[in-house]
C-alpha cells in the first residue's frame, strides 16, 4: 500500500503508525551511536544491544486482542484484566527493540504501574505494570536476528 492511499482499516492505520514509530527510533539509535538501521546489515562494533554484528535484523509485527482477525503474529497472553505477561510470536526479540501500544497507544517502558517491561528478551516474553482489561487490542514491535 502506497502512502498516498487510503488505509483500508483501523489495522492497517495501526501498522502505518508502527512503521512510522520504529522508522523514527531506527534513526534515533543511528544518530546516537552511529549503528544503521533496522533491514540494514550491520556490522562488528554497531549492533543494537543483544545482536550479534554482521546479522540483519528485522521489524516483526504482533497483535493480541482487539475486533476483526489477526492479521500480524499472534502475542500469546490472555487479556482478562488480571494476566500482566505477554509473549512475542518469535518467541524472542532484540533487547531494547521492543514498543509496544495498547488500545492503539504507544505506551511507556519503565516500572510504573501504567508502564510496560522487558521481562525476557531470549524468552520474548514482557510484562505490563497493571494487567490489561478484558477486551483490550496489544500491538507490539521488535527487532529479530536472522
């Protein structure tokens, strides 16, 4: 889908917004420590934390939640007002890599009870300070080694 059309859903608008956010943290970590962006190949010396260099990295997209169907990876986790730990499709992701909105919100990172966790990158599991409510849509991004 070009950028000059339509979305033709709410997931589509999401996943617009998704590749915006990580287009925007991609150069943020480049202009900070001079590493290239993610699709890139990086090399020794410029690898985002938990990479090996010379590896390509990619986005990976999930969801959880929400109407319609699937249309990414599925994040395993019930959302029923009281589970906090989600888990990514990959079943890992790249430390430091991983964003992640509720009810279409990017949320924050941090300990807080309306902030999010990196619980286990090698597991790819993280953990939400206050469990989402029922009914709740999860979308996530992260960067995966290949």
């Amino acid at each position: 889908m070009s950028r000059k059309e339509e979305p033709n859903s709410a997931t589509q608008l999401l996943y617009d917004k998704i590749n915006d956010a990580v287009d925007v943290r991609a150069r943020r970590t480049q202009a900070i420590d001079g590493s290239r962006s993610f699709g890139s190949s990086q090399t020794a010396g410029s690898s985002p934390a938990g990479s090996a260099p010379d590896s390509d990295v990619y986005t990976q997209i999930d969801q959880v939640g929400g109407t319609g169907t699937p249309t990414y990876g599925a994040i395993t986790g019930a959302i029923n007002g009281s589970n906090k730990v989600f888990t990514v499709s990959a079943g890992y992701y790249i430390s430091g890599t991983l964003m992640v909105w509720l009810n279409g919100v990017l949320q924050f990172q941090g300990t807080a009870a309306n902030e999010w966790s990196e619980t286990s990158p090698a597991a790819g599991t993280f953990t939400f300070g206050t469990a989402p409510p029922t009914g709740s849509g999860i979308h996530v991004s992260y960067g995966i080694g290949v």
